[in-house]
C-alpha cells in the first residue's frame, strides 16, 4: 500500500481495533499508577474516529485525516491523552501538509512533530515515565532507519519495535509527571499505560504499511 490517504485511514482503523482489543490491559496499566481511564478514553476516542472517517471528501490527504483525528480525540478522549493524542496528530498533519503521499523523509517528520507536539503539550521529556519514553526512542528508531537508506515500511518497523521497547523501559522508571508522579517509589514495577498506547498506535501504522 502507498502510504497515502487509504493507508492513512487503514491505520486509524487498525489503531481503533487495537484500542478496542487492549482496552482493559491498558485500563489495568492505568488502575495501577493513574486514575484507571486510560482504555476507556482511547477506546472511545477511535471508535469515534472510526465512525466519521468515512465522512471525509475523496480528495483528502494523510494530512488531512491525521487533523480529522486530532480534532476527534480533542474533544472525545478524557484526562491527558485526548489533548496529548490530538496535539500529536495534529502537529504531525501540519508537518505533511500537502503531501498526497508519505516517503521516508516525510514518515520521519510526521514522527517528530507529533513527539514534539506530545513534549509541548505535557512538558515531559524522557525519563519521566510518560508516553514520551515511547515516542522519543521511536522518532530515534526512524531517523536512524531513514539515514541507513531503510524504506518507508522498514522506518516505521523499526519506530514500533524502539516504542515498545520503550514503553517496556518505562516500567523500573520513577514517574515525574502526571497522577503517578504522587506515587514516588510505589510506580516502580509498573509500565505507563500512555507509553503502552502509543506502542501499540505505532505498530498499528507499521502493520498497515506492510500488510496491504
């Protein structure tokens, strides 16, 4: 599949899947350091997604849905990861605008800029315990893929292996941001379930790209 606006829209779909099948892990991650939402808000999030991508016009490009779903999340998702979620998607889309299909250098500065956007918005960086510690080693992860001369497929592999890796990382990690940050030593031994949820958005886009 190119990676255009059909593939675009065959992430969202695979992503609101995913949410939907890893709701209650992701709500027992949550339970565990946090307020126990974080499934229920991703899941309702995409499915909301889900049921108005369909609406968007024909000539629409990956920008354009990726602004779609930012919109979307913003005003569905609750607590820290509708704002975190859509001002990553949102910064992405303004990073491609215009771009009707996504090459190597493109993936990587969609990739960057949603990063940037989730560090923006929620002041983490990495080391806090925060879904930072999965998008940082990923836009790493494709940077270094695309400088090796990997193709869009591969860089986005290789971004979903360095999330998961890196939401697994956050697990022995004091948290310094958010509701877990109150907990001090207590959050050590937990994974931070923002850091799961991007893992498993990341690898929904790497799936879609190399399975179609």
């Amino acid at each position: 599949m190119n990676l255009n606006a059909t593939w675009a829209k065959a992430w969202i779909r695979s992503s609101a899947q995913v949410m939907s099948e890893h709701r209650v892990e992701l709500i027992d991650l949550d339970r565990e350091i946090g307020d126990g939402d974080h499934g229920e808000n991703m899941d309702r999030g995409f499915q909301a997604v889900l049921h108005k991508l369909d609406d968007l016009p024909p000539e629409a490009g990956p920008g354009d849905v990726f602004k779609f779903v930012a919109t979307t999340l913003i005003s569905t998702v609750g607590g820290a990861a509708g704002p975190l979620y859509g001002t990553a998607f949102l910064k992405g889309a303004v990073a491609i605008s215009g771009t009707i299909e996504l090459d190597g250098p493109a993936l990587v500065a969609f990739l960057r800029a949603a990063r940037d956007g989730i560090v923006l918005r929620g002041k983490a960086e990495s080391g806090d315990k925060t879904m930072v510690d999965a998008w940082t080693p990923a836009v790493d992860a494709a940077e270094a893929a695309l400088a090796g001369g990997a193709d869009d497929r591969a860089i986005l592999s290789a971004a979903a292996d360095a999330a998961e890796a890196g939401a697994l990382a956050t697990e022995p990690l004091i948290a310094r941001k958010g509701r877990a940050s109150y907990l001090g030593e207590r959050a050590i031994g937990h994974r931070d379930p923002g850091a799961q949820s991007s893992a498993l958005l990341l690898r929904a886009a790497a799936a879609t790209a190399t399975t179609a």
